[in-house]
C-alpha cells in the first residue's frame, strides 16, 4: 500500500494565524491519466469527514479561499492563510491513484 | 443535493453478524462508486473497499479481503456493508462514501456506530 505520511500531527495555532500541513506519499501520486488523485479532507470533532480539495489544488464548492492545495508529485502541501476558530478539527490527505487508497495519519488543528 | 444516509448505531455480541446501509440520493446512484470506511475509537480513517452499483463491481482493500462483505441494490439506491461474525475489534464508526471513478471520492455519510461488546 502507498504510505501517506503527513507533518506535523498536531498544530496549534493562533487566530488569525497562517496554518500549513504537509502530506508525503511512498510513490508518485501521478496516474496514467495525467491526473494526481492527492485530496484533503477536514472532520470537525464529531462530524463525517468533509472534502476541501480534490486533485491537488481544485477547491470544493462552499469551501472558504482561505484554503489551498499545492504540490506534485509525492510532495503535498494544504495551506490555510488565516485560521478562524471553525477550521478546528483533523485534516487527511487521500491518495486515490493507486489501490487501495490511503489516508494520512491526520493532523489535528486547534487553537491556541 | 447529493445525500448519503447510513442505517442507525449498532451494539452486537461477538460472534453475531451484522449488515449496515448506506442509501444515495440526489443523484444518479448507479453510476457513482460507494466505498467504505472504518474509523476506529480516537484513530484515524482506513479504505475498506467500493463497489459499483450498477454493476455490482467490488474490490476490496487487502486489509479488509475477506473479513466484510460489501453489496449494493441498485433498485433502492442502497449500498451495504456487513459481517458474519463480529469481534469486539470491530467497534468503531463506518462511513460510505460516494466516488467519482474509484478515485475521486467526495460526499459522505453520517457514520454508523458499531459496537462489539460481550
């Protein structure tokens, strides 16, 4: 299976602050199609988990500007610009080009 | 809108089985992927495995190969996810999901609670 190994596992943060959380994967996440299945996922404490970015760096719909997805490769990065007090929860990145898909550990994001 | 609502919680005794519900609406439910997930007690999320409903096309995660069974009726919008006999290390939540291809998931489910407890 394709390890999904994200930094830091916990993040605390200041309002208003920068937050920046890192996914690395063991293989190359780009498929045949040209595409890089690379998603973020955020879950609020007691909710289902929520999708914020799909293929790198496309953000959902709904989801605040505040979020963004970089990356290539093996090397992904979710960044928020300026954290508010709803963004507490845990992020996962998935990796949905090779089977089966994977999860990173999760990072928990709180407030300081 | 796209809606996946799962079947209520569960407690069991080891040993029992066990089948849950994920039902799709909103949406053309053959023609999307529904996978599986477990999240353990305070642990993090684990693919279990999807199926293609119009077809009944499965593939499970190796983890998971044989110790579940994942099965969809397309006729009702429904997607299942059960066990023949449960041990207490089944305990956790399960999530379905919906997937785009088998590899762009995006809406989830509620979450089940399955407890195994003698």
């Amino acid at each position: 299976d394709v390890v999904m190994t994200q930094s830091p596992l916990s993040l605390p943060v200041t309002l208003g602050q920068p937050a920046s959380i890192s996914c690395r994967s063991s293989q190359s996440l780009e498929y045949s199609d040209g595409d890089t299945y690379l998603n973020w996922f955020q879950q609020r404490p007691g909710q289902s988990p929520r999708r914020l970015i799909y293929k790198v760096s496309n953000r959902d719909s709904g989801v605040p500007d505040r979020f963004s997805g970089s990356g290539s490769g093996t090397d992904f990065t979710l960044k928020i610009s300026r954290v508010e007090a709803e963004d507490v929860g845990v992020y996962y990145c998935m990796q949905g080009t090779h089977w089966p898909q994977t999860f990173g550990q999760g990072t928990k994001v709180e407030i300081k | 809108e796209v809606q996946l609502v799962q079947s209520g919680a569960e407690v069991k005794k080891p040993g029992e089985s066990l089948k849950i519900s994920c039902q799709g609406s909103g949406y053309n439910f053959p023609n999307y992927w529904i996978g599986w997930v477990r999240q353990m007690p305070g642990k993090g999320l684990e693919w279990m495995g999807i199926i293609y409903p119009g077809d009944s096309d499965t593939r499970y995660s190796p983890s998971f190969q044989g110790q579940v069974t994942i099965s969809a009726d397309m006729s009702i919008g429904t997607a299942y996810l059960q066990w023949s006999s449960l041990k207490a290390s089944d305990t956790a939540m399960y999530y379905c999901a919906r997937s785009k291809g088998q590899r762009l998931v995006d809406y989830w489910g509620q979450g089940t609670l399955v407890t195994v407890s003698s």
